[in-house]
C-alpha cells in the first residue's frame, strides 16, 4: 500500500455512520477520534496499515515535508511505519482511524 490521499468530491457532507460502515465492510477495525482545536502530533508512526477519513473539521498531515490537508470527506490511506506529524485546524477534527494489521 502507499500513501493517497482521497478529495471528497459529493456536494453533500459526509455522514459518519456511512462512512465507519464502508471502512468494516472493507476490512478496517474502526475507532472514532476526535481532536481538540490546534492540537498537533509529533512526528510518529504505527505498525499498522491506517486509513484517515475526516467526518468534520479540518487538519493537516504532514509525511517527508508533503502536507495533505484534509477537509470533510477526505481520505487518507497511510502504509504501516509511516512517519508523519499533523496540526489539527481551529475547529477540531471528528474523524475516523480504520487500522488493519500488517502480517
């Protein structure tokens, strides 16, 4: 898997039991998070394969000096021991992490 970032491309705002059922039905084990205005995380990675998808809010991923921003609707699939940092907007962020063990 590599990094790819996936742009909400509907008119309509995402809704989160939608998009928790597509993450389970694809194979993801789902937690919602949610994030406090301006928060950041240091640089870090997990050892497992992870897919970002933002349900309100907005933050900032930031992998080897690429910053993927996203906004409601947008995805981002990240490859186990994937370092990044992220800087969370000024509204907070309500998103979803679907993580899937590398074996």
């Amino acid at each position: 898997m590599k990094v790819k970032h996936f742009v909400w491309a509907s008119e309509r705002p995402p809704v989160e039991d939608l998009l928790h059922r597509t993450l389970e039905n694809n194979g993801w084990a789902v937690h919602p998070w949610r994030d406090p205005c301006d928060r950041t995380y240091r640089p870090h990675a997990h050892a497992v394969d992870e897919s970002l998808w933002m349900v309100a809010g907005e933050m900032e991923v930031i992998i080897a000096e690429r910053v993927y921003h996203l906004r409601p609707g947008d995805r981002l699939l990240l490859p186990a021991e994937t370092v990044r940092s992220a800087r969370v907007g000024p509204e907070g962020a309500n998103y979803l992490i679907g993580r899937r063990w590398v074996h």
